[in-house]
C-alpha cells in the first residue's frame, strides 16, 4: 500500500445522480433565494388550508417553489400571485362553459 492512499475507502462510484445536499431545484418565474420564504406549514396556515393542498398545488405546478435538497420554501407573495391567475384562468373557464349551456338551452326551445 501506499502512503498517500487512505485506508479502508474505495473509489466511489459515479452513479450519473448528484447528492441531495447540492441539489438546488427552482420552480416559477424569477425564483430569488434572497426573498422572504416561508415553509409548507407556514403556507398553509396563511392560506387556510392543510399542506396537502399545498403539496397538490406544487404537483399540478400551481404555484413557484424552491427545493434545496429536501427543504422546500415558498415566497408568499409569488405564491398568491400565482393562485390569482389561477383563479382568474377559472373565471374565463367558467364564464364559458355557461355562455355554452345557455346556447344548448336557446338551441332545445
């Protein structure tokens, strides 16, 4: 053996993955570290609602969040920007689906 080998350690092996502690993943427009962030609890305490929600909102990709790691944070102001497009995107949908049922009904008389 050598002397400048460290002893009992093998090679590691490149798995083609990064290790969770680098992994830095950003979600949403202009995503800035330096903003005030909250957790997920914290998000659903201001927003009323359990952190379930707050999970779905992140997987149909509602709202902006940052991942480091295994820490997610929110920016609460991007976050009800976001959930006010969102809700004006249900308005428009809304208002059209109705003006479609009110052609159905003037079509049937």
């Amino acid at each position: 053996m050598q002397d400048n080998e460290p002893t009992g350690t093998q090679p590691r092996k490149k798995t083609g993955r990064q290790p969770r502690g680098n992994v830095i993943q950003l979600y949403g427009p202009t995503s800035d570290l330096n903003a005030s962030s909250v957790t997920i609890e914290e998000l659903a305490e201001l927003h009323r609602v359990t952190t379930r929600t707050v999970r779905n909102w992140m997987r149909g990709r509602l709202i902006p969040f940052i991942r480091i790691g295994r820490v997610l944070r929110f920016n609460p102001l991007k976050v009800q920007s976001a959930l006010n497009r969102f809700e004006r995107q249900e308005e428009t949908r809304g208002e059209l689906v109705s003006q479609k049922g009110s052609d159905l009904n003037a079509v049937s008389r």
